[in-house]
C-alpha cells in the first residue's frame, strides 16, 4: 500500500505535449515540466520531461502514475496496429452491426460457426479446422487477434479456446469480448474487443518507455495508469486491456482540472492538440457508465467518465468545409510554426511556396510519425523506400509529387497507415498570428496562413478576405475555433442526465449554440426568448491552449470561466490524484439453466435473491434481441 504521504510523480503522454508534475505530501504540486511528444520513440519526450524536474524531488516519489490520450486519439483518428478478429456464431447482419469491416478491413474480420444461446448452451460447435486454419494464415500479418463469440458473457467456452489456439499457434496477443466487458450486446462486444487489440502495441510502447526512463533513473517505484473511468490500475493489467485506457487522458483531466481548481461542481473542458474533452462533474465526481465512452464515430463497452470528445485541437486541420466554409479537425496535422521550429530548413519551401500558383498541396510537408515493428516489417517495396527516404527528416510534398509521384503516393499510403504525418494549418498557426502564442516560429506561421488564405479563395472560392491577409484568415480560423468550442459545450450540457436521450435532441445542440452566438453578438438586441450556458455552474478550462480560446468562449456564453494554475498540466496532475477501484459483476441465472461447464460460483447465490431475480426475468427472446441488436 502507497503511504499517503508519499510524494509522487504524474506523467502525462498526449499528441503534442508530454508533461511531468511532481506532487508533495500535502499533494501540491512543487515541480512541472513540459516536453514535445516524440512519437516515434516515446521515450525520447518522456526523458526530456523528467530531466528538467529536479532529480532530489524525483529520489523522493514512491508511486509513478501514467495518463495518456494517445488511445484516445488513435480512435478518433482511425489508426491502429493491424488485427483479425475473430467471431464465433456471428451472422451477417451482426458483423453489419459490429462495423468491424469499417474499423478493421473485411480481410481482417473471420466468422466461424459456433456460439451459444442465451441460457449458455452451445447452438453449433466450433470449427476448430476453419479456426487453425484462418489463425495461421493471418498471424504473420496482424499485431494482435481479438475473439468475441455469441453469448460469451453467458459462457466464454469458444472464446477460451479460440484464445488457446491463438497462444498454442502465434505469439500475438488475444483480447476475448467476455474479459472486457459482461453486458448483452454481441457487436458491440465484438468492436470493443477490436479497438482493444489495435491499441495493443501503443500501449506497450508507451509503458516500455516509462519504465525505460525510470529504470535509468532508478526509480524503483510502482507504475500505475489511469483507467477511462478515473481509477488506476497496475500497468501490467493496462497491458491486458488497454481499451480500458480510452478517455484515460480526459479523466485524469476531469480530475486534475477539479483538484487545481478547488471545486466539487463544474463543467470540465480540457482542449489538447488533437481532442477537445467536456465533462460535467458534481460532487466532485464525474458521471461513469459503460454507455459514457462516445470517442469520434465508436462508443466500447467499457466504463468510463461521461466525457464528450471532439476532434478538435489546437493541431487540428483547418480545411475548407461547404457550407459553412471553414472545417476544423478531426485529422490531426503537425502545425507548420513548430515544424519550423524543429526543422527551420522548411521556411525556404514555404517561401518558395507563396512566390508559386496556388495548389493544394502548399502548406504540406510530410514527417515519421509512428514505428510500429509489425507494419514496418509488411511494407511492400514502395512504401519502404518512402519511410527510408523520411529518415532524412520532413518532405516537401509538392516537390516529391512532381519529381515522383510514385514516392508521392507511398508517402500518402504511409500517413493513412499512422507511420507518417503531414503538416498543414492549424489554430495554433493562426494563434501565433494573432499575437496569442509565441512558442515557436511565427515567420512560419505568417507564411502557412497566407498559403491557407490564398488556397480557399482561389481553390475553393472561400473570398472572405483580401489576398494575402494573413491576420484576416487566421482570426476566420480562430472565431471557427470559439464557435466549435461552443457546440461542444452545449451538446455535452444536453447529455447531461440523459436528457439529450429523453427528449430526442437532434440537432438542437447546433441550434442552441447559434441563438447563444447571436446573442452574444448583441447584447443590446433584448430577445423574447433567450438561453444560458451553466448559470450557476463554473467553466473549468484546462489543457495547452485552454487560455488561448476560453476566454473568448466564456464572453460569448457569458459562463462563469475559470483557468486554475498548473492548468497545461491538469492531466498529470490527475494521473496521481485517482484510486484503485475494483469492480465485481455477478450474473444471475436459472440453476437448471446453468451450463455444463460453467463455474459453479456464480449461481451459488441466497434463495432471496433468488426469488427477486425470478421478478425481472427475461425471457430468452429478449436477451436475444439485446445480445444481437445493432448500437449507434
């Protein structure tokens, strides 16, 4: 047990920043420390971050606690190391359901006969020959396997054993749908269990390099993570069920965000480079279900904070987006200010850039991002040759395409496979602009939003300012920026208490947002009918660019808005502030109906409970409707 006056050390690995806070026995915090994310050796940024806290402070730290929205941006960006999944019993219409064609490939998806009924008892056998047979044609090109068979949670006999043949024929790891998760919903088991496998590997790198860093520090003190539901658990059960790690970084926010601020009742916003979090938190607890996670377009069976997540960030994509003209996000690209700042040699291809014709692929410079082992080790011969050539740093991508369009769309296949990332304008290019950052290279900033500005009017048409505005342009993307905030704030105050689910609130969120924006922008206008965001909860806003874009927010929705100190850091700081918490599900079933094979605990169970389970009873056809049915 971790002695609770214990100093410890919360680290925090997000798309952009990697932070580290040190807290003491009063758990104040007495030490931070910011470093960029080095995605492609986690461990370079993570040992920047530790070597400048003070090295007297860190002998002193006896639990070490790790967030990340890494998991949660792999989501909402659509990557992930390469699966096959598994499924036993399922049909068509519920691998449609299950969207794994969408999510995985359907080369990637395998449906063998087998599952069970809703009282346990096997409706086909296993076909053991497919199943061997589909294992080892795909295990030289997967990272991981993930297993989910029809009515596991009531007996996971087919998943056990398709996880045996698994471990006897590969050494992959094998997530089974019935270790994550208990309740009825085959498909969307089925999902959870494929994003489970897919974030495998992240994870394990993202540990690997901590321990990396405190190993050479030697620290030897134990190494937790932050569960999406704001408990911690062990590393190594992280490694086992990583997709319990979604939302891990918005609800080590949520909890650093209130511990910073000193309130037990707020609305919760955390802006990072790729993410925009909400979270409504009273009591000083944030609402957990295992119908909370909504991360982009997938929803897991698992349980988490409440928190709604939006692909916005401060490294989100400015694109054109009819009708309403400018987009935001959700892809994330490298901001061309901070790529200046780490490579400077590309202000002479930007230069170059805007003495040329406009073209669509100005402002694009193409950098490594990932080095997952597995997919490297499977590139076909002209994507090799286009991540070698990224070795020697970022590459102009209107020059590769005219000397070599076949290096041009390699690096394209390269950047949808997550090993690469382009560079683009960003908020945080128009921030710089604007006067309101000054982190990295404004030269470059100024030339990426005068590209941007000249691409929209003459590429796309958008002529809301003069030619070579790049002031105009970037306030265009900031006020995007406010107005994107607004809707998410308001759309998560709707599903607050499941009201958004009671009232069926299609498209009021966007509606209730404009009538605010309005009437921010006239005050004096006195409306018959008029809205209010939180009047009497606060706005806690934390993250990077938080004091960037909130205050403006809080103007225009008249919300009450608070920026506590440490708040860049609120992730780290929550990482160490949560607890262990063990969570038990029982099922309750029919002894006649218990089957063959089943352990035995679960229905030895007071003749009481027994009778009150008898009273809600489903009847077999309506546990199949809910183990089969579809999820949005």
């Amino acid at each position: 047990m971790i002695d609770p006056r214990a100093w410890l050390l919360g680290i925090d690995t997000g798309g952009t920043y990697t932070d580290a806070v040190v807290l003491d026995s009063e758990r104040r915090v007495v030490a931070l420390a910011k470093s960029l994310t080095t995605h492609d050796d986690l461990a370079a940024g993570i040992d920047a971050a530790l070597s400048s806290l003070p090295s007297d402070l860190l002998r002193q730290v006896r639990m070490v606690s790790l967030s990340t929205t890494l998991s949660t941006n792999a989501v909402v960006e659509g990557r992930g190391a390469p699966v096959c999944v598994l499924l036993a019993g399922y049909d068509e219409a519920q691998v449609r359901a299950s969207r794994l064609v969408e999510l995985v490939g359907a080369d990637s998806v395998v449906q063998l006969r087998g599952g069970h009924d809703a009282g346990g008892i096997e409706i086909a056998p296993l076909d053991e020959a497919a199943a061997r047979a589909a294992i080892l044609a795909q295990r030289d090109r997967v990272a991981a396997f993930a297993i989910s068979s029809m009515f596991a949670v009531r007996n996971p006999t087919h998943e056990l054993r398709l996880q045996l043949w698994v471990r006897e024929l590969t050494a992959r790891p094998v997530t089974c749908g019935h270790e994550l998760a208990a309740h009825l919903g085959a498909p969307r088991r089925a999902m959870t269990a494929a994003l489970n496998a897919r974030l495998i590997p992240a994870i394990a790198q993202l540990i690997a390099s901590v321990r990396q860093c405190l190993t050479a520090r030697q620290m030897r003190a134990p190494l937790m993570m932050v569960k999406g539901d704001g408990s911690l658990v062990s590393a190594d059960s992280a490694l086992l069920r990583p997709v319990g790690t979604i939302l891990s970084g918005p609800a080590a926010s949520v909890l650093g965000a209130c511990w910073l601020g000193g309130v037990q009742d707020a609305v919760v916003a955390d802006m990072g480079g790729t993410t925009t979090d909400v979270a409504i938190v009273r009591a000083g607890h944030p609402e957990v279900g295992a119908d909370a996670a909504r991360v982009g377009d997938w929803q897991p069976m698992v349980d988490t904070v409440r928190v709604r997540s939006v692909g916005l960030g401060g490294d989100s994509e400015a694109r054109f987006c009819p009708p309403e003209g400018i987009g935001l996000g959700p892809r994330r690209v490298l901001p061309l200010s901070l790529l200046a700042h780490q490579c400077p040699g590309i202000l002479d291809g930007l230069r170059r850039q805007c003495a040329a014709r406009p073209n669509a692929r100005h402002n694009r410079f193409v950098m490594r991002l990932g080095a997952d082992p597995v997919v490297l080790n499977q590139l076909p011969g002209p994507e090799q040759r286009a991540w070698d050539a990224l070795g020697a740093g970022p590459l102009e991508l209107d020059r590769v395409t005219s000397a070599d369009p076949a290096l041009a769309r390699a690096l394209a296949r390269l950047e949808r496979r997550g090993l690469a990332i382009y560079s683009g304008f960003t908020p945080t290019d128009a921030a710089h602009v604007l006067g309101l950052s000054g982190h990295w290279c404004g030269e470059a900033a100024e030339l990426a939003a005068r590209l941007w500005a000249r691409q929209m009017r003459e590429i796309y048409g958008l002529r809301r300012w003069d030619e070579g505005d790049a002031r105009a342009a970037s306030q265009a993307v900031f006020d995007q920026v406010v107005v994107s905030i607004t809707h998410a704030l308001v759309e998560a105050g709707l599903h607050d208490r499941h009201r958004w689910e009671r009232i069926g609130a299609g498209g009021l969120g966007d509606q209730l947002a404009r009538l605010m924006l309005e009437d921010a922008q006239a005050p004096d206008r006195q409306p018959v009918i008029s809205a209010r965001f939180a009047p009497t909860l606060p706005l806690l806003a934390v993250g990077a660019p938080a004091s960037t874009y909130f205050p403006e927010v809080a103007r225009r929705l008249r919300a009450d808005l608070r920026v506590p100190r440490h708040a860049e850091a609120a992730n780290a700081v929550g990482a160490v502030i949560g607890q262990v918490v063990q969570r038990v599900t029982l099922a309750v079933m029919q002894r006649s109906r218990r089957p063959r094979g089943a352990p035995c605990y679960r229905f030895r169970i007071a003749r009481a409970v027994s009778r009150a389970a008898a009273n809600v009873r489903s009847t077999s056809s309506s546990l199949w409707a809910k183990e089969t049915n579809r999820f949005s």
